[in-house]
C-alpha cells in the first residue's frame, strides 16, 4: 500500500470566486433560518436542525497507533468527555415521516494543542452524515442545490409527506439498479433509517497532523448493528426517530469505531472534489478510536437545552492540525458562525463552547 501523502498547502486549489458564493450561502441560510424563526418563534440550525438525540459518552484515543495514525487529537491516548447529536438535514422541524439523510455531529471536550483560526474553546468537533459523498463537487453547485431545499422550507407539511414517500419509492428503485442518488435523497427520498445502527462519514477531507484524510463513524456493539438498515414507520409519529432513540438508548451501551481513512493518492482521493468517495481497497478506514455511551435518557431536558440549544457544531471548531481542506469546507466556515449567530440573537441564548473540566 503506497504511504499517506504528505499535507502541504498547496494540496489545496482556491476558486476566484469563492468569497462571492459565501456569500450568497449565507444570504440563501439568512432566508431559511428568517422563515423557520418567523413561522415558530424560535431560531433554529439553518441545516440539520431537527435533532432526534442527544447523547454523552466517552472517547477513548487507542494506545500503539503507528505513527501516521497519531496525529493531532489522536496522537496521545486517552479518555475525553464527548457529546453525540443526532439530526435530520432540513432547515426546519419535519415530521419524521419526510424521511431525510442522518447527521451525526461530535464535541470531543478539553482537547490541547494549537486552535484553528477563531476557534474558541478546547473542543475538536466532527460533523458527519450517513453517506460516503457529498452531493456536489464545489461550493458553487451546493448552493444550487440550497436553494432548493430553501424552497420547500415554508411548504404545507403534508404535501412533504407525500412527496418524501414518492422520492423514497423512486431513491428505492434506483438503488436496486445500482443508482444511489444524494440529491433525491436530500429532497425527501433517503431510506427512514434507525439513526444508532448508521456508519458516518466527514464526506469531505482534513489535515491530519502531518497526513489527510477523511474520518468515519461505525457501530461495533451488536446492539447497534441490530438495528443497522432498520426502517421507522413514522406514519402518525410526528417525532418517531426521537422517540425510537430514546426507548433503545434506555437499554443499550453504544459502542461505535471513530476511523481514519488517509490519502495516499491525489489523483485518486482529491481534495477539492468531495463527490468522488475514496476507495477503500485503496485507502482504508483504520480505527484510532472508540466512543461508549451508556445507557441514559438520549432527550434529557438539561442535556437537550445545554447541547442542543445552547452550543454549535462546526468543522472550524478545533486544532490546527485538524484543519478542514477543500472548497466546500472552506465554504463551510463562515456560513456556520452566520446560523448560530443568528439563532443567538433571535433566541436571546449565548451560545458558547462547554467549559473545561
């Protein structure tokens, strides 16, 4: 197997017109995080905003990683604090029955070592979703496909329900051929899956340390590989996938593998280009660490207005050595700290990151 690739930064390729399409992004989030807040009284996450768990558990760094795998947070072992919120990707807050793509988001707390650029506090955060690409190549092609999803935002709930169960049938079709659609299934068509038995991926890639790479989120307790691929039946169950989480997690200890998947060829594992998924005969996934939640009531009230309501995820949030690369992370930068600004000050709700221990 050929050696990681070394990071530098001109693995990276700026596009002229980036600073103008940030800022169409954040205008086209202005529009749905204004109509979402308007409609309800409350500011939400411009994406993912409805959360279906809310979890804190332990990671635990592996001892005797090879050198390339050591890396920035992974490079010492050890237990940090961790905070696992699981989502839904619409704007705003669907019944569970217009079935979308999962995310997982990680708050790995009192991480040491030299932040990123206005990064405040000592937490590394990961975001993820439940699926190996992303659905366009460049920051440019995703604000298309936003203002899509800005569209339907303030659109009659039921008529989103009958459209998800269309697009869900068409997604089912297509991946029975050998056709897996991103985009039919950010619009409603994605499988109702049980959010604890997914494997998450970042879909993107990052510096790690000396080394790039993408990371993954996998089950390993066999309770949570019971429930990998298992549908909801949300009909009737505007809160379904909550409810679903919170009777499993009363009785389940979650195991999952946080994994590494490094770049070893430019040319076959691009930067910049975040549709074409890393082969991984090629470029495996390796395991640094491990997450273990206990069991615990995964909607506990102080939990859910501590996490869910009064911090923020994003992939700037961390260590230099973590540095998120390529044009849709660096388009992810301010349009994140636009969303939680706002919902701050429409909700009158500080937002910061936890204090260390």
């Amino acid at each position: 197997m050929p050696a990681p690739v070394r990071y530098s930064p001109d693995v990276e390729a700026l596009r002229p017109d980036e600073d103008r399409t940030i800022e169409q992004l954040n205008e086209t989030f202005d529009g749905i995080l204004e109509t979402v807040a308007n409609d309800s009284g409350h500011a939400v996450r411009s994406v993912h905003a409805k959360s279906h768990g809310i979890l804190e558990g332990t990671l635990t760094i592996d001892a005797g990683l090879p050198p390339e795998l050591a890396q920035g947070l992974f490079a010492t072992p050890g237990e940090h604090k961790v905070y696992m919120r699981m989502s839904t990707n619409a704007g705003d807050i669907l019944p569970d029955a217009v079935s979308l793509p999962r995310g997982l988001a990680l708050k790995v707390l009192d991480v040491a070592g030299e932040r990123l650029p206005d990064a405040e506090g000592t937490s590394q955060d990961f975001v993820m979703v439940n699926g190996p690409v992303f659905q366009a190549p460049n920051a440019e092609k995703f604000l298309g496909s936003l203002k899509l999803l800005a569209g339907t935002t303030n659109r009659v709930e039921g008529l989103k329900v009958a459209a998800s169960t269309v697009l869900r049938g068409v997604n089912k079709a297509l991946t029975a051929v050998g056709i897996e659609s991103p985009t039919l299934g950010s619009l409603g068509g994605a499988p109702n899956v049980d959010p604890l038995g997914e494997t998450y991926y970042s879909v993107t890639p990052f510096r790690y340390g000396d080394h790039i790479a993408k990371f993954s989120v996998a089950p390993v307790a066999p309770a949570l590989i019971a429930l990998t691929g298992t549908e909801i039946d949300a009909s009737g169950r505007p809160d379904a996938i909550r409810e679903t989480v919170q009777s499993e997690m009363a009785g389940i200890e979650g195991v999952w593998e946080f994994r590494v998947q490094l770049c070893r060829d430019l040319e076959r594992q691009p930067v910049e280009d975040p549709t074409v998924q890393w082969d991984e005969e090629e470029a495996p996934f390796q395991r640094v660490a491990t997450i273990t939640v206990r069991p615990q009531d995964s909607w506990d009230a102080a939990r859910v207005d501590a996490v869910d309501e009064r911090m923020r995820f994003a992939v700037w949030t961390g260590l230099a050595a973590h540095q998120p690369l390529g044009n849709i992370n660096r388009a992810r930068n301010a349009p994140y700290r636009h969303s939680a600004d706002f919902r701050q000050r429409f909700n009158g709700c500080p937002i910061h990151e936890p204090a260390s221990r």
